[in-house]
C-alpha cells in the first residue's frame, strides 16, 4: 500500500509504525489501541519537548510524530497541555492525524509531582500523554523526556 493512497484511518493505524525504539537513552513508551481493541506497545521512544511541541522519534530516524499543543496551563513545575494537532512525518511526506481529545501532562521539576484529580504520581521530567483519534485509536505515552527546549 502506497503511503499517499493511506485514508486517515490508516494514517492512524501507520503512526504506529513511526514509533519504533529509540536511542539507548530513550526511555518512552508508546502505546497505541486500534478501534478494533488490538494494542502494540513500543519501548525506548525518543522524546523531544520544544516549545509547545513534543516529538517522538523513531530510533531509525524515519518516523516522526509531531504533537503540536494548545492552551496549556502551568501548575507550578506542572503543565498541562491539550493536543491541537498531529503529524507523521515518514518518508519525506508530512500526514495530519486529526486529534479527537486528549491530554498532555509534563513534569519540569527535579521532584515526583501528583497529576490533579489523580493518584498518578509523575517522576521528575516525566511527561504522560493520552490521546483519542477521530478514527478511534488511542495513543497513551509515558516516560522521561530526552531534551527540553523553550
């Protein structure tokens, strides 16, 4: 299947193959549900949060997904962020995936902080992601980020 022929459920569907294990130091995992229930799971992200973009990175360098962010919050040491947009890039083409909802959080203090309303508890640098598709798929991420830059 050509990648420009891909509909956006398969867009979708294809993103998980992007995220593939990262460099040594990387330490993110992906998690990505199907709308048909199946779930692979993918250790050793590369996580990169720039500005109000986070980047996971394959570690072959082919894949890409940019989570572009969007009226976030500052909660102290504790930011929380909503997805505005997705993009694969693969194979020198840039794919949108249309975000349904979802929320970004990331932990910029050197101490374990509580998510509000939760009895998650996120590491130092630690950043929690859980997104829905409009196609139905869902793509949780968690895990220290790699490098952060304003």
């Amino acid at each position: 299947m050509s990648f420009k022929t891909c509909t956006l459920a398969l867009a979708a569907a294809f993103c998980v193959l992007a995220i593939a294990p990262g460099t040594a130091r990387a330490n993110g995992v992906v998690r990505v549900q199907q709308s048909d229930g199946s779930v692979r799971s993918y250790p050793q992200t590369a996580m990169r949060w720039t500005g109000q973009t986070l980047w996971l990175h394959s570690a072959d360098g082919k894949g890409i997904l940019e989570i572009t962010t969007a009226a976030c919050s500052d909660m102290g040491n504790l930011v929380r962020c909503l997805p505005y947009s997705m993009t694969l890039h693969q194979s020198g083409a840039k794919r949108p995936i249309a975000v349904a909802n979802g929320t970004i959080y990331m932990n910029f203090s050197a101490a374990a902080l509580h998510v509000p309303y939760s009895s998650e508890l996120l590491g130092a640098h630690h950043l929690l992601v859980a997104i829905r598709t409009q196609h139905g798929t869902y793509i949780t991420v968690r895990g220290d980020v790699d490098e952060v830059k304003e």
